[in-house]
C-alpha cells in the first residue's frame, strides 16, 4: 500500500488494509464537511489577517474551499477511505485544485483542534434543530390539551384508577417535560458554544494567530481556554447526549402511554392508518408500530450516553485516537431523537380521542373516593384518617354490591357514617372532582385553560 500522502513523510511504507479499516472514519465524519469547511475558512482569513500567510493563498484556499464544497453538496465529491477522515479529505482535494498553496492552510492548526471545533459546531446545530422541533411538539400537545381542556378520564397512580382528571391536564405535564428538556439543551448549548481552534495539537502554536477572531467567525462566544482541554474535552458532547437521553426518556413514556391508550382494553384513543401498521398473519391487527419505535429509540440514545462515558474515563490528557469514537453515537442519537419526535408530534396530533371509552373508564375503581372522605373532613369537621377509614368502608359497601359510590343509597353510606347527608351527592360526580381541584397547578377545566394560555406565552 501506498505511504500517507498527507502524514507520510517519515514513514517508509503505508498501512496494512486492517490498519486502514480501523483507522479510517471518513464514512461518518465526513457528517463535518460543511462544519470543516467553515472552520477552515475562519482559520485561512485569520491567517491572513495576522500577515501569517499570503492574501493570494488565502484567496486561492478560499475559493478551493468553496468549490469543494459545492462538491459535496452537488454529490460529485469522492470521499476515499485512505484519506481517514473528512479534514483530510477535503485537504487533499484542496491540493488537487489550487497546488502547493493549499498546504498553507494547516498552519498554526491540527486535526485536534479542528475536529474538536467541527464537532462543537455539528452539536451546536443540532441543538437548534432538535429545538425547533421540540417546539413543534409542545404546539401539537397544546393544541389538543385546548380542544380538551374538560374531557375527563382516569388519572392512575400504579396504573390503577386514582382521580378523574381532565385530558388537557395530563397531555400538558408533557408539555412542562418537553420545556425542560429544551432548557437543557439551551444550558448545554452554552458549554459547547466556545472555540477550540487554535489549540493546535495541544499546546498552543507559536505562530501570532488570533483565537477571538476565528472564535466570532464561527459565532463562538469565546475561545476555549486552555488548549489541552480544547483538544481533549468531549463534556461537551457527554452533555449532548445526557440532555438528548433525558428528553428520550420523557418521548418514551408519552410513547407508552399511547401504546396503552390505544390497546382495544382502553380505547381512549385510536391512530389512523398514517400511524399504524397491520400483522402479517392476524388480520384483525392494527399496531402502534411508531409509538413503539419511539419507545425503542429510547435504548439506543442511552445506549450512545453511556458509550461515550465509557470511551472517556480513563483517556490521559490531551489527545488520542479513541477520541474518533466520539461521533457515531451523537450522529446516531442526535437522528434518532430528531425522528422520535416528529413521530410523537405526529402522532399527537392524528389521535383520534374517544371521550366515551374515557368516560366508561370512569365507571370503575371509585375514581372520587377520595372526594367523599374530603366531604367527611369539610362538612363533618372529621379528621382526615378517619374520613380515609369511613370512605374505604362506604367503598367496600359498593364494592360488594358492584354498583358505584353515586349508585349507593343515603342509608346505605349512614350505616358507615351517620352524619352524612344527601349533598354528599353533590361531590360524587367526576364532573364535580375535577371542577374542585382548582388548586394552582391541579386539573380543573378553568386551572387547563390557564395553564394553556400560560403555556403558550412561555413556549410559543
Ligand atoms: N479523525 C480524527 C478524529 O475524529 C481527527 C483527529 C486526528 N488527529 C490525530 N492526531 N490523528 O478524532
């Protein structure tokens, strides 16, 4: 095999084909190649400016870097294995188009700091992308949370029936995740967007560059600064992803949540033909298919964290190869999120809500128990515990007579607690539960469209 064009110099023959199967990283890095191009131009004009190379040379790399990089979008660009990676790359092919001259361009740099700011520059557009997108989804979930601000179904706790709440309430807690998930991507955003170029290998160059010039070029707040922290902190990506896996997690419970809601067991809602899929042996099937790949993605952005901490934890200052298997999994993670969400965004917004079945979910598990023993604390001044006690008798009462706690006659519930009077009726109803907890943050119908209107000057 031929020696290395780009590093060859003190080598006498090139790499064994298994050394440049592992070695090589252009099939994922060359994701950078708009990122590379950019840094390379900010780092060519710099050059520049500081009088460290020719204007005609700076001129002459940056319209090779322009060319190429019109190849590359225009699909007419050959990426080759034995270059390693997109830095290369796209350095070799500068040579090709404007000569000797292209070699100028490495001065005062090396891969270390520019993959480092390729990499920051990739996740930094990735955040505003998955923002974007994040916003979407809270406008789909806000959407339906207005159109049913009063549609009541069971709250769960330990999946069993709880409380009747309003549907808007429960679709908006999803909201308030989605929020947070943004502010983590907008605090970790912070923390990427500072510059490592210039950096060098690790040390610093001794040549008069000028780090706040390319750091503001790229739209960096600052330049990084320490240069064997510039070329070795991946925390940066760590974060990414941490942020990304948190927001995973919060996609796959609402993802579980339609899956359940969706099962002919509750029907509360159905996904049309555009988010469901049949079974190749049982006709009768309509899958959730989506909504479960959603809940899978889940693995995978984990999966890619976790990774990446692996790869970190014991790599001595400041760089090493290890490094190259920083990327895949924020490529892979970055992807797999984007596509959650506009799954889930999608899907929020095909449901089909089936108030009925919600309302006949209501039927069982004595939803407003909890209504009565507040009854017996507010109107017969009892302490609560011994409101608990009486209602879980009353219950035990409808229990054996399979009726519901509004279906139990006034003597029947006087047996248990003789103070209690027909108005007790009065709170029974799942209409009258919800329209009660208007507590700051609750369910109630009125407490929703605040929380919509709320939710739509923060968010929107
Ligand atoms: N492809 C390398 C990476 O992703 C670029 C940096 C290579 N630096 C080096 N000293 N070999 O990390």
């Amino acid at each position: 095999m031929a020696k290395n064009e780009m590093w060859g110099g003190r080598f006498d023959a090139g790499p064994s084909a298994i050394m440049e199967r592992i070695n090589t990283s252009v099939y994922f890095d060359r994701h950078l190649f708009a990122q590379d191009i950019a840094g390379s131009k900010a780092h060519a004009q710099m050059l520049v400016a500081q009088g460290i190379i020719e204007t005609a040379d700076g001129d002459a790399i940056q319209q090779g870097l322009d060319q190429i990089l019109a190849e590359i979008e225009g699909g007419n660009f050959e990426f080759k294995s034995a270059l390693e990676d997109i830095h290369l790359n796209i350095e070799s092919r500068l040579r090709e188009l404007i000569g000797d001259k292209a070699g100028r361009l490495h001065t005062g740099r090396s891969r270390n700091d520019q993959v480092a700011t390729d990499f920051r520059l990739w996740v930094r557009d990735a955040i505003d992308a998955l923002d974007t997108q994040l916003q979407s989804l809270q406008v789909a979930l806000i959407d339906v949370s207005e159109r049913h601000f009063d549609t009541l179904l069971p709250g769960f706790t330990h999946l069993q029936p709880a409380q009747p709440v309003t549907f808007g309430h429960h679709l908006l807690a999803y909201v308030e995740m989605v929020g947070r998930d943004r502010d983590r991507f907008a605090d970790c955003r912070k923390r990427v967007n500072e510059c490592p170029l210039g950096a060098a290998a690790l040390a610093g160059t001794s040549f008069p560059i000028d780090r706040d010039a390319t750091a503001s070029a790229l739209g960096f707040d600052r330049p990084m600064r320490n240069s064997m922290d510039a070329v070795s902190a991946r925390d940066f990506a760590i974060e990414f992803l941490s942020a990304a896996s948190i927001s995973a997690v919060h996609l796959s419970r609402f993802a579980e949540e339609i899956i359940l809601w969706n099962s002919p067991q509750f029907g509360f809602i159905s996904l049309s033909d555009a988010f469901s899929t049949g079974s190749s042996i049982m006709p009768q099937k309509r899958n959730p298919d989506a909504a479960e790949l959603v809940r899978g993605k889940s693995g995978r952005i984990l999966g890619a964290l976790h990774g990446l901490m692996v790869v970190m934890k014991g790599l001595p200052l400041a760089y090493a190869k290890d490094l190259q298997e920083d990327k895949e999994p924020v490529f892979d993670a970055a992807d797999s999120l984007s596509l959650a969400i506009a799954a889930l965004a999608g899907m929020a917004s095909d449901m089909k809500i089936n108030k009925r079945a919600m309302l006949a979910s209501l039927a069982s598990g004595f939803p407003t128990a909890t209504d009565l023993a507040d009854w017996l604390v507010r109107v017969l001044g009892l302490p609560f515990r011994d409101a608990h006690h009486a209602t879980g008798q009353i219950v035990g009462l409808a229990e054996k007579k399979g009726c519901s706690l509004m279906d139990l006659s006034l003597e029947e519930m006087q047996t248990v607690e003789n103070g209690i009077t027909e108005d007790i009726y009065s709170v029974l109803t799942n209409e009258a539960s919800t329209a009660s907890r208007a507590s700051f943050g609750g369910t109630s119908p009125e407490c929703v469209l605040e929380a919509v209107a709320k939710a739509k000057e923060r968010y929107l």
